[in-house]
C-alpha cells in the first residue's frame, strides 16, 4: 500500500474541498456535543440515567423511521437543498434543547434531531456524487470521514475546558456551540457551486415512493454493510466491556485502544479507498472488511483468561483488525451503494441502504452485550462466523444486482417488475 502524501487529502474539486471544510466544521461541532452529553442531560437537564436511555432509544427508532422519506425528498427537490434544510433543521434541534426541561420535551427534541441527523448520510453521498466524477468519489468520501474523525477529536478537546468549569453557561456553550456550527455548515452549502443536474427529478410522494420501492436485492447488501456496520457497536460497548469485565487488562487500556483506531481511521481511510472504484474492487473490499472483523473477534475471545501484559498485546491486535474492517466496510459500502443507485432515485436508495447501519445502531448494543459478551469466548467466535458468512455472501448478492433488471425511471411505470 503506497504511503499517502498531503496532496491524497484534498479533494480533486473545488466543491469537493467546500463540502470536506463542512464536514470538518460539523463534526467540531458534533465532538463538542457528544463528549459534553451525558453531563449536559444529568446535570443541566436533569435526566435520570434511565431516562436518557430511554428517551436515547425512541430518538433512535423515529430516525430510523424518517430516513427514508427523508431521502424521497432529496430526490424530489435535489439532495443539495436537502441537506441544507437537514443542517438546519439540526441546528434549530440543539438550541431547543438548551430550552427542554423534562423528560418529555427531551424526547420531542431528541427525535427532531434523530430525524435529520439519520438522512444525513445518505445526502451527504448523494451530494458528493454530485460534486465528483465516478472516478474520484469513494476517494472523497474518504477524504470527507478523515475530516470528520480529526472534527471529532478536536471537538471533544473544546469540551474539556468547557466541562471543567461545570457551569450553567458553559452547558449552554456544548450545546449552542454545535449549533453555531450546523449553521455554518449550511452556510458554506448554501455557496456550494454543483454542476447543473441532467436527471429530472422526481414528482412522487414519498409515500408512494416507498411503497414502490421493491429492489430486495439492494436491501439484501443494504443488510450486509449493516451487519459489518457492527463495528461501531463494538468499538463503543464491546471493547470497554470485555475488556474490564472478562480480561486482566488494565481499564487504563480502553481509551488508548479507542484514540488508537481514531488515529489509524485517520491515516489510512484515503490509502484504502485505493482500488475500490468499480463493483469488483468495492466488492472485495467489503469482503475483506468481513474477514478482518472475524479475525477481530477470534482475537478479543484469546484475550480471555490471559495475563495483563497478553491480554493488552491481543487486544491491541483485535483494535487494528478492527480498524481495518471498518475502514474496508466503509470503503465498499460506498462504492456499492452508488453503484447500484438509479440516478433518479439515488437519495432514496442511499437512504435505504443508510438503513442497515442505522439498525444496527439500534439492536446492535443488545447483540454485543448480551448475546456476545453475555456467553463469553463463545459468543464472540459465534460473532466472527457472523461475520465471515456475511463476507462470503457479498459476491453472489453482486452477481444478482449486475443481473438485476433496472429500475424505470421514477415517475414512469417499470417495463418489467423490479424483482421477480
């Protein structure tokens, strides 16, 4: 794998580089709030623990229930414009929360959030295929979720300072700072020069729009992508709880691992999006994310009943392989999803894709915590087979959409049923 240079971390077009300096000024923004959160719920709020698991949880499923229909706007009014509107929206959401005061407007606001903040991603793609020619777009992908990882760290930085003073008003700041920097990730949007469109859009409603939608064979690789989206999951709950609960490791480990698969998410994302610029090459990449995450799990099993100094090497292993699946899943998630997208319908089908990984963030900490950690070695060799079935599922769940007859364009009946 070539080392990258400077040069490797901007992207080809202007509008590209635009859209990396959003992405950069969001996730500040997003950093701040998600490392101040917690503190802000319990202490400025006033949430019980149970509250905001609870409230968590239903946020969660209303943004699973709105990214799609999101995303059938986007195809309708165009994804750019959508987008604006969705960071926005998001923008408007925290300053609300500055103003929630119960465990009931705490869930209106949580949920108006979720809503925008699920169809995000798939608008974000949708953009970018806009902005770059097939050539260059999983590059700049890549390119945009490094901007976002080094957002994150830095914004979770400005958190410390503002958390220490333990202040009414530095609560306030969390919270109206990620605002601030939705709003001006609209702004620089809002200057985003796109390339004018050739595809018409379409005039459904997003009812009928989803009730028309019948590609299994996208939702199928949809699934897929969602259950390598797992890592998320253990990278958050898994590691921290096996590694205090099942191994000798010391839990001073835990946030080393977790800066360890930041810093490695940020030098290698570019370098590996190199070679996934067709269906082949996404495909294997995907492959390989499965196969990594395997190897992941087969290692955090071998760091049980270990000591210490065994058990921190094998984690340390387990953390890269980690990293790797995720960096590959990522990489053929995106390449695929686009692939297979009709152009008129290509925010509606990201979003249908966006969903695998949004359920998993939904079930996903239940699988890990009790099923995987709740048996134990077994539970994660039981995992890594999961994990190995799904990459070996990727190339025939290809073939079937390569033999796949197209979708008709979206406001014309299909010639043919778009699944048999």
């Amino acid at each position: 794998m070539k080392l990258p240079s400077v040069a490797d971390y901007v992207p080809a077009t202007p509008a590209g580089r635009t859209f990396a300096l959003t992405a950069l000024i969001s996730s500040v923004g997003t950093g701040l709030f998600l490392a101040g959160s917690t503190v802000f719920f319990i202490r400025y709020v006033g949430l019980s623990n149970a509250q905001i698991g609870l409230g968590l949880a239903v946020a969660a499923c209303f943004g699973f229930l709105a990214t799609v229909p999101v995303g059938v706007i986007g195809d309708r009014f165009g994804p750019h414009r959508t987008l604006i509107g969705a960071q926005l929206w998001r923008a408007g959401c925290f300053v609300g929360l500055v103003f929630v005061d119960g465990p009931l407007a705490f869930v209106v606001v949580a949920s108006c959030m979720a809503a925008a903040e699920g169809s995000t991603p798939p608008l974000t793609q949708a953009v970018v295929a806009e902005t770059t020619g097939p050539e260059d777009r999983v590059r700049t992908m890549a390119i945009i979720r490094t901007v976002r990882n080094v957002g994150f760290s830095l914004g979770a930085l400005l958190a410390a300072p503002l958390l220490s003073a333990s202040s009414t008003t530095a609560y306030q700041s969390i919270v109206l700072g990620n605002a601030l920097a939705f709003a001006l990730s609209a702004g620089l949007l809002l200057r985003l020069r796109l390339p004018k469109s050739t595809v018409a859009r379409t005039s459904r409603s997003a009812l009928r729009a989803i009730r028309g939608f019948r590609d299994w064979r996208y939702v199928t690789l949809a699934g897929l992508n969602g259950t390598l989206s797992l890592h998320m999951t253990i990278l958050s709950v898994g590691i921290p709880l096996w590694t205090v609960q099942a191994t000798e490791a010391p839990a001073a480990i835990v946030p080393i691992l977790v800066f360890t698969n930041t810093v490695l998410a940020v030098l290698l994302q570019v370098p590996f999006s190199n070679g996934a610029d067709d269906s082949p090459g996404a495909g294997r990449a995907l492959r390989r994310g499965g196969l990594a995450l395997a190897g992941c799990c087969v290692a955090f099993a071998l760091a049980q009943g270990t000591s210490a100094v065994v058990a921190v090497g094998v984690l340390a292993v387990g953390c890269v392989l980690l990293t790797f699946g995720e960096l590959w899943q990522a990489v053929g998630g995106w390449q695929l999803s686009y692939l297979y997208a009709p152009e008129k319908q290509k925010a509606t089908y990201l979003s249908v894709f966006n969903l695998g990984s949004t359920g998993q963030g939904i079930i996903g900490p239940s699988i890990v915590t009790t099923v995987v950690i709740g048996t134990g070695r077994i539970g994660w060799i039981g995992l890594a087979v999961f994990f190995v079935l799904a990459a070996l599922l990727v190339r025939p769940v290809i073939t079937l959409l390569d033999r796949a007859p197209r979708p008709a364009p979206a406001d014309e009946p299909a010639s043919e049923p778009l699944s048999p």
